[in-house]
C-alpha cells in the first residue's frame, strides 16, 4: 500500500482518532426513567476517558417523536426532554473536552419529522409545501403513487409515498413519519448551514451526516430503473456543491465530517472525500465483510486505494447501531452482514464469535486511519433476540415481521453485576437478557482476560507506541488464510483465519494479543497480535 504519511498538524487529529459512538437511549439512564439521558453519560465520562476513547458521536439527542430512534427529528435546536436540556448537553461537551474527549454530533439532512413546524405548516397548507416533495397521484383519481420508488428500509415492499385528505401524496423514502426536504430549495440549505453553525459554536468538534448521498433529487421525480445513470435520487451531482458550502462552514470552526455513504463505485465514493468536502466516510465494505482472509485483504486494499487520490483517510468499523453485534455475527456460519438476509433463530456459537471479535477489534486499531467502536463492543455484548412485543424498529414492521429489526444492539448497557437492571438505570426501555450481568463493565474490569480489559489495553497501546494511526500499510508473506502486515517504526499485525495454529514472523516483542499463544509460541486461529519487529 505504501502511500506516503500525510502531512499532520494538530487540526487533524480525526485522522488517526479512535471515536465511540454513543446511542444515549441505551447508554446510561441517570434519572432512573429507563432511558438512558445526558445525566447517564456525563456520569461515564470517567469510564470513557480510562477507555481511551479521542472522541464521542452521538446518535441524534434531538427533540423527536422518536417513530425511528431519533432519526425524525422535530428541533435540530433542542435535546428531546426524555434525554435532558441544551444546557445539558453543553455541559456534557465541556466536561468531556476537558478530559481531552471531542464531541461529535449527528445530523439528518435528508428528512425531519413529519411534527418539525416546517411539515405542520406545509400540511396546513403553508408555503412550507415548497420545501419537501409534494406531487398529484397517477392514475384517473390521483390513486397512484407520483412514482415508483423504492423504500430505503431493506426488505420493505411499502410505497415512499403518503397520501393526504386534499389527494397530494408526499416523498418520505423512510417511513411516512420522516418526510424528505427538498433541498433544491435555498431556505433549506440555509437552515442547515445555521444548524451546523449553532453546533459548532456550541464546541462540537465534527458532524456525522446521515443518509449523506440521498439529498438531491431528480426534480421530475421519474420512475426508478434499475442501472439508470444518473440515479434520481442516490449520489447526484448536485450533492457536490452542497458540501462544498457545508466544508466552508466547518473550517470557520476548525469541525471535521464524517458522512454516512453507501456505494458500490469507489471512484464516486472518493468524490465526497475531496479537500474541500467531507473530510471522512464510513466504510460499510468492511463493517459487511466475511471473516474471511482474502475477502477482508481485498477489503481493505480496496478501501485504502480509494482514499489515496483524495489524500483523506480510511475509517474502520466492526459493528453500529443498525448492525448485527459483532460476537454474533462472527458466531455464524454466514459471517458478513446483509440487511436482506437478517432472520429470527440463526444458531450462533458466542464463544466463537467472541474469539473472532478479540481479533477483528485488533485488526481493525491497526490499520491506517481512525476507528469507530459502538458502545458495548469494548464489553463483548452480543444480539440480543428480543420478544415480539417489546420490538419497537420499524424495520422490524415495514418488512411484515420478517426482519428482527436493529433493536438487538440497542439493547441497554450492563454496568453493574449485582445492580438492579444491571446498573443501567431504571427498568430499561428494552429488555435485557437475564445473561446481562454477565457482561458488566465492573465484572469485566476486574478480569485481566476480559474484552473490556483487551479494548483498553489496545488503545492505550495505539496510543503511546509508535507506527499506529494514519499512514502507510506494506503486506507480508504469510500462509493461506493468515493476514500479516506492516506499519511504520517496526509494527507488525497478525491475524490467523485459518484452521491451524502458524508460526510467527520473527520479532522482538509482543505488544498486545488477542488471546494467549500456543505452547509452542505459535498463533492459534481466530487470534491477532501485534508485535514489534
């Protein structure tokens, strides 16, 4: 891979960060409501600062009616009262800066809650209409959908068109509660320049963009057709100069993006990555992929050659608040992830997957470029397979009950063993299995051999050992089904996916393991190491 190391300087510390994201509604409830609030977290900064973590994005704490987490949002200016005030969330910021922990928030530009005062004006008939997509039906009464456009909920056949009494239908490619913005319109670009401008001067130091490449529409909302280039609503050139215009903002403030952007062409991928647009993506290649050697290697090399004509920096992730729990998914026979293949009752072996995780966490914190860990990973916790009646996803409805839903991951933290509730709270919004106890932050902070204790042992080695981070990335010879590759200053990483144990490089030292050698000091499978040359 060798590309060369970019020039740093202080303003670029997201080149190398390590970012934990943090879905408050199951982080830590500080008012015993059941839902975790901005008290819970405050309260955890300690835990995050021991943890290691550079930063902190949060999932959206925006006013919401919450019909999809948070993700319809009501007021970009308020934090919903179920998780505290703006006051609050200051106070948060600046707590956590102190303790050298940056702040990250989210933003959903694609729709707002069909409750934000824009939508309830446009419904009443307003000249707020003009702001989202409204269109006369097909058909000889307006009974047909203005088009034929998919619903962006994997699995789901439902229409991403609503209806209304006066017979116009409106564009909502979520659910009929997030209806979409149309931002061929100035004001709604200046709304969000002004959103991101209050964010900012409120000490956030970045902005995770959701759902960053469905913006801009086709303006004659055509019917979809599979191929069609340009696509009328996913990754369209106008998009572009959106961000160039949000890019000029963020660096008023020296705040960084991140966008959330899934496609299959890298060189289009990159494009959102130039200096003067969003300074990072997400990379979904990886976070899908098998655990799978050559697959992962093809991962990475892929993800690697498409941020280096655009100088920006890959990220690595494993697990998010929509994706299956690591440990199981590597538990399974089928170890990538597709929303599509997403089923009740697929026989996961935990032990396994936890192994697989162990190694995965270090593989990742190794290559080139920052790193996002969901909360919970650090503590192993697996998918919890919820009863039917406390599902609240609508993934879970759209698909007719097929889907389990993401509500798996979301399930409530355990931070104490012998604590009500498993010391998250009040009685949580989500059930938690009665295993919880199990995976307690306390009980696993007392055990040398934990996944909490692996986590932080990881990053307090990223941290103060040299070669780690942002930079270039050189593949070693190894056997079939064992990746080997080397950093700078002499750092070596090791991961064993095959069936047998295999002998290591020669080197001079073990900085970190993802589980104990054989007698023989060789490498059992399913484990990563680092070492130093």
């Amino acid at each position: 891979m060798g590309q060369p190391r970019p020039a740093r300087n202080q303003s670029e510390w997201w080149r190398s960060a390590v970012i934990y994201q943090v879905y408050v509604r199951s982080f830590a409830d500080g008012d015993g409501d059941g839902t975790g609030d901005l008290a819970g977290v405050r309260a955890r900064l300690p835990y995050l600062a021991e943890l290691g973590v550079d930063a902190l994005w949060f999932n959206p704490w925006y006013l919401s009616p919450l019909a999809d987490g948070g993700y319809d949002v009501a007021d970009y200016r308020a934090i919903d009262p179920a998780f505290g005030t703006l006051a609050e969330a200051e106070k948060l910021i600046g707590e956590a800066r102190e303790l050298g922990i940056r702040t990250l928030v989210d933003i959903v530009p694609n729709h707002v809650s069909d409750q934000h005062p824009w939508f309830r004006a446009a419904l009443a008939g307003g000249p707020e209409r003009d702001l989202f997509h409204f269109r006369p039906g097909r058909g000889e009464h307006g009974e047909l959908p203005p088009n034929d456009w998919p619903s962006q909920f994997a699995g789901s056949a439902e229409p991403v068109w609503t209806r209304l009494p006066d017979g116009d239908w409106y564009l909502h490619l979520f659910t009929p509660e997030q209806p979409d913005l149309n931002w061929a319109h100035p004001a709604v670009r200046q709304e969000h320049e002004d959103i991101l401008r209050f964010w900012f001067e409120r000490g956030v130091a970045g902005v995770r963009i959701d759902s960053a490449a469905l913006l801009a529409k086709d303006p004659d909302l055509p019917d979809f057709v599979e191929g069609r280039d340009p696509n009328p609503y996913v990754d369209r050139d106008e998009l572009h100069d959106i961000y160039r215009s949000w890019r000029a903002v963020a660096d008023a403030y020296d705040g960084i993006f991140v966008g959330e952007v899934w496609l299959p062409d890298s060189e289009r991928f990159a494009r959102y990555l130039r200096p003067d647009e969003l300074h990072t993506a997400f990379n979904f290649s990886f976070l899908s992929c098998p655990w799978d050697a050559g697959r992962l290697r093809t991962s990475i090399d892929e993800t690697l050659a498409e941020h280096a004509p655009v100088g920006a920096p890959a990220t690595w992730v494993l697990c998010n608040h929509d994706v299956t729990r690591t440990v199981t998914r590597y538990g399974r026979t089928d170890t990538g992830f597709d929303f599509t293949a997403k089923a009740f009752g697929t026989p996961t072996d935990l032990a396994l997957g936890t192994r697989r995780a162990r190694a995965a966490a270090l593989l990742s914190l190794a290559l080139p470029g920052s790193v996002y860990v969901y909360q919970g990973e650090e503590l192993g916790l697996p998918e919890v397979e919820l009863p039917l009646d406390s599902i609240q996803d609508p993934m879970h409805f759209r698909s007719g009950g097929a889907d389990p839903g993401r509500d798996g991951c979301r399930v409530p933290l355990p931070w104490a063993a012998d604590a009500p509730y498993a010391g998250f709270g009040g009685d949580p919004w989500l059930p938690q299995p009665a295993d919880w106890p199990a995976y307690a932050a306390d009980r696993q902070v007392e055990d040398p051999t934990s996944m909490l204790s692996l986590y932080r042992a990881a990053l307090r080695v990223r941290r103060t050992e040299p070669g780690f981070g942002d930079g270039p990335l050189n593949w070693l010879p190894a056997p079939e089904g064992v990746l080997a590759f080397a950093r700078t200053d002499g750092l070596l990483c090791v991961v064993n996916l095959a069936d047998a144990p295999v002998e290591l490089p020669e080197h001079s030292r073990l900085l970190l393991g993802s589980g104990p050698l054989g007698a023989d000091g060789f490498l059992p499978p399913d484990t990563a190491v680092w070492l130093r040359a």
